[in-house]
C-alpha cells in the first residue's frame, strides 16, 4: 500500500512538474501574433557610412508586408519612380530598363520568426528577386512602436545599411 501511495506521489509531482514547465515553455515562446497582419511600407531608407540618411527606393516607396499566423511572409517593396518600359512589353525591355525594374524593387517570400528577448526577426527566405537570397536565413534587430515595425538590414559591401519600416494596417 505505501508504495503505491509513493507512486501515486511521484506521478502527482511529475504531472505538476511538466504542467509548469509548458506553462512556463508557452509564455517564453515568441508569438507570430505580433507580426501577423498587413503592413503597409511606411520607410526604405539607407545609413551612409558617413551617418548620413538617404531613400534607398526614391521618395515615394511603396509596399506591402504580410505575415500569417504560421509565420509565413511575403514582402514586396518598389522605387515608385521606376520607369515604364517603353515597347510595353517586358520581354522588350533596354538594359536601363531591366536594370531601374530589379535596383528598384526588393521582394521575397518565406517564413519569419520573432524572438522579443533579444528584438530580432529570422528571415527564411524561400523565393527572392534577388536570387542570391534564396535558401538564406536573414537575421534583422528590430523595434515595434505600437503599430509601426522597424529593422535595420544587414550592412552592404559599401557599407549602407538599409532601415526598413512598416505600418501595420488596420482590418
């Protein structure tokens, strides 16, 4: 009988350990909900070496980010000033053209993850314009300030560092 109620103990304690430490696993796991949404761009800036501040795409950028609630994303962000092609047709695009429509657009997709202890973002880039990034993992330090998200990229080989930020949209 006494070793019965001994089992009975050790099961209870063992029930109640694992208990507190999902409790405990659940509320230190990073949530997605707080990317999850429709942003709209709200910046795309560049940091010069010299501290300087400049558009990274044009004065009048524009662009979407959307995060589900599994964490996948798809990102677009476009240089509004690119210009048309001129035989309105993109197989017939001149180099200048081809060259102001890739410089002038960042777009990629894939699954994100948020980690707010230490306020960065992990990127798994599956698809990209540049193809370059794809099979990539991206890790980007960021601040949210109620409903605006910004994040700085990595720097460049020149040494600008592109600040990106988005404005979540309201439903």
């Amino acid at each position: 009988m006494k070793s019965s109620k001994t089992l009975a103990l050790i099961g209870a304690l063992l029930l109640l350990a694992n208990s507190a430490a999902a409790s405990e696993a659940a509320t230190m796991k990073p949530s997605i909900t707080a990317l999850e949404g429709t942003w709209t761009l709200a910046f795309a800036d560049v940091r010069h070496p010299d501290g300087t501040r400049g558009h990274d795409y044009g004065d009048s950028p524009k662009g979407v980010f959307q995060v589900d609630h599994n964490g996948h994303y798809a990102m677009f962000i476009f240089d509004s000033a690119r210009p048309r092609f001129a035989a309105n047709d993109r197989s017939k695009g001149t180099p200048e053209e081809f060259r102001a429509a890739i410089m002038g657009t960042s777009s990629h997709f894939g699954t994100v993850a948020i980690d707010p202890a230490t306020h960065t973002l992990t990127f798994h880039v599956v698809g990209s314009t540049y193809p370059n990034s794809e099979g990539t993992t991206q890790v980007r330090h960021y601040t949210m300030d109620g409903d605006v998200l910004s994040y700085q990229v990595a720097a460049r080989p020149n040494g600008d560092i592109p600040l990106t930020g988005w404005k979540r949209m309201q439903p």
